[in-house]
C-alpha cells in the first residue's frame, strides 16, 4: 500500500466521509486553525483509506478543530491487514518528512465500532502512547426511547424530569436565523454563568450550519427562553448536543432535564440510533457534577481516546 498527498478536491471525490467532522467543507471552514490541511489517501490496487489532518509547527493532528476524527474508509469491506498498512504508511511519511508529532483522536466506539476497535488495536502495536482517554455520555435510543424511559431513571433524575413535566415549559425547534440567535444567547448566558468560554461567535455558527447538518432548540417558561440546545449531525444516524444549558435563575424547573426528555424524543421518533451528549472530562479528569447529572437522565458511558506519536 502507498500513501499520496492530494487535494481538497480530489479527496472530495474520493472519500465519503462517515463523520461530518472528516468531509473536506468542515475542514476547510475551519482551516485558518492551524498552519495548512493535508489530504491523503492509501491505496493498493485501488483507494483503500483516507486521511485528514492539520499541521501546526510540523506536527499534525486529526481533527485539529473537532471532538474526534477517524481514517475513513473508502469501502465498508476492509481489512484489519489494509488498516494496518495505511498506519504504516503514514508512519513512513511523518517518518521521512520528518515531523515532530501526530496526534488522533478517535470517536467514542459507537460511532464506527470496527473501524475504532481496530484502530486502537493497531495504535498500540506501532508504539502510540495513549495521552487521554476522555469518558463520553449519549443516549442509546434504542433504549431509552421507550414508554417506560421514566421508570428506567434514577430516583433523582426521575423526581427532576417529574418536576419538569410539571413546570409549564414549552419545547420548540428553531426555524429561522433569529429563533437560532436566540438559542446561540440562551447558550452563551450559559457558558459565561459558569466561566467557560464560548468558543464559537454567532457568525462562526452561522458558517458552519451551512455545511453541518444542525437542529437548534428552545425551552421557554413563561414566555422567557431558559434553556437551548445546539445539535449536529455527525452522522446520519447519530446527532450530537455540541452545546446545551440553561439561564441562572430557572434551577427550580429543571430544564435540562426536559430538554433532555424532549431531545430523546424528537430524535427517537426519526429513527436514529444514538443521540451523544459528548464528555464530561477535560484532557480526562472527570468533572464529577456532570458526570453524575448525565447518568441521572439515562446517559450510557463509552472512551473517547487520544492517541500521540512522537516522530524525530
């Protein structure tokens, strides 16, 4: 197997790309984050895998503005063996143009179960170091869409979602760019609440729905928006809660936990498989609150993993 660097149009038409995180308009909208983006592609007889990735000061690194990325394949019938060697190959180029590092981090396994499993197996064998393993909480709505998704709760997260059900609130999907705006304000009373940055401006959303298949929601109380939420496609069968919360002030209706209740339901009743509410640690170290609400709504845990490779 080979490995040939090509371009974004090239890679376009060649690669399919499972995660929306992977496909060429996401990363080219999000180029200006590191120094240049590099498409390869491994081939044998025919394309096999493909590869994005972003360099900054000669080390590379896939996503380089996402949760996750993977090597995509081109085909559903690979191989473990046609995996390994496109590893290989990519560990001969880095080793030839001499970079300091690359670095992957992989989706939690229910996204691609083969293709992660094999791709950690293979990780580990040709010497990455395991730098963060990052615990992910989602939904599998194959269970918890259910008439008995209630009793299946923990006692306290039952006792909040009964609260909720009965404070009066209202759930709405956002259909136009102000109703959007005003779930993006809703979120970023949120974050700045509790002292996280909110790393995307209202135009930077915009730009990116464009190319990102999304759903925006609101929660209102008394005609006031307490809460929202911001959903991907990440693909067509999973969505992820890239960002939700809630205004101080409205503790007392547990929002969230409606939310929560409201987005299972929206998206159980369109089929899909998996609804991914994303981690509750930082470069792995649990944050303990939020590691215990999502386990209160019903949320299941799996590894997000990020694998590093010093090369010189």
């Amino acid at each position: 197997m080979e490995v040939f660097e090509t371009g974004s149009e090239e890679y376009q038409k060649s690669i399919k790309a499972n995660l929306i995180f992977d496909s060429v308009g996401f990363n080219e909208l999000n180029s200006d984050k590191v120094e240049n983006v590099r498409y390869f592609l491994f081939r044998d007889t025919k394309n096999r895998f493909g590869l994005c990735v972003g360099g900054k000061r000669n080390s590379y690194r896939a996503p380089f503005s996402a949760p996750f990325a993977m090597i995509e394949p081109v085909r559903e019938n690979w191989s473990i063996e046609q995996l390994e060697q496109a590893v290989d190959c990519m560990l001969n180029l880095a080793q030839k143009e001499q970079w300091n590092e690359i670095s992957l981090t992989l989706p939690p396994n229910f996204y691609a179960p083969n293709l992660v499993s094999a791709t950690q197996n293979i990780f580990l064998r040709k010497g990455f170091s395991l730098k963060h393993i990052d615990l992910n909480y989602a939904f599998d709505l194959s269970k918890v869409y259910a008439d008995d998704y209630r009793e299946k709760l923990p006692r306290n997260g039952r006792k909040n979602l009964n609260i909720a059900l009965k404070s009066d609130l209202y759930f709405s999907c956002c259909d136009s760019e102000e109703q959007i705006r005003m779930a993006y304000e809703v979120i970023k009373i949120n974050r700045e609440s509790k002292g996280y940055p909110l790393r995307m401006s209202f135009e930077q959303v915009l730009n990116t729905i464009k190319i990102v298949p999304h759903d925006f929601f609101l929660v209102s109380f008394g005609g006031k928006n307490i809460a929202a939420a911001q959903v991907f496609y990440v693909t067509e069968e999973i969505v992820q809660v890239i960002y939700w919360g809630d205004v101080p002030g409205f503790s007392e209706q547990k929002s969230i936990n409606y939310l929560a209740y409201k987005l299972i339901q929206h998206y159980g009743e369109k089929g899909l498989k998996f609804l991914d509410i994303g981690p509750s640690t930082e470069n792995g170290i649990p944050n303990y609150g939020l590691c215990d609400f999502k386990k209160s709504i019903g949320c299941e845990i799996s590894t997000k993993m990020q694998f590093v490779k010093s090369i010189s």
